[in-house]
C-alpha cells in the first residue's frame, strides 16, 4: 500500500480517513474504480471509456491503484503468443463498492443544493 501509508499519520496520529482519501483521490481514479465496479476491464477497452484520459495518465493511475491492493493486473497467456492482460477490483477494492456509492450519492445531494443555492 504505497500511496495510502503518505497520509497516514497528521499530527502524530494514525488517519484511517486521509488513508481511505489518499487510495481514492486523483484525477481518474474514481471513475476507473466506478467502471471495474461494473465488469473487468482490458486496458484499451478501459481507455476508449475514459476517453479523455491519456493512456499515460490511465496507466499511472492503475499502477497507483494496484499498488494500494485496490485493483488487479491479471495476466493470461494464450497460444504461447498472445497476452491479454485484464484489470478487476481485489476484495479490497471491492469493499470500498458500498463507500464509493454512498459518496456519489451524498455528491449527487450536494450538486442539487449547490444548484439551487446559486
């Protein structure tokens, strides 16, 4: 867990919650999350749906998740010639599911008041 264990300690104290935040922020990482919530993804299949993120920036920000145990590079070799090479959720990426659905819920809520404030 390379990036969560950077914000780990805030006042000489242990934050689970800068953790959590850590593992989830970055530009495209929740709507990488959002999409391997749904079904597995291969890198050009995952790319043409985040079409505005650059393939490099894709890559940085699944190696960052895979290094956190949040999601999986699985590699499959068939014909001795052929890698296909597919990302999923871990079981700890797939415990954040409930998380994750409850903030875009709690953002949807904020969006509507933001909205009818201004």
């Amino acid at each position: 867990m390379n990036n969560a264990t950077k914000s780990e300690f805030r006042h000489n104290e242990i934050c689970p919650l800068d953790s959590t935040l850590s593992i989830l922020s970055g530009k495209w990482k929740s709507i990488i999350l959002c999409r391997l919530m749904n079904k597995n993804f291969h890198f050009n299949e995952l790319s043409r749906s985040i079409n505005q993120c650059s393939r490099r920036m894709l890559a940085i920000q699944l190696r960052q998740l895979i290094n956190d145990d949040v999601v999986k590079k699985n590699i499959m070799i068939k014909n001795h010639t052929n890698v296909i090479i597919c990302y999923s959720l871990t079981h700890l990426g797939r415990s954040l599911v409930p998380l994750i659905k409850e903030m875009d819920k709690w953002g949807e809520k904020y969006i509507e008041e933001e909205q009818k404030n201004n």
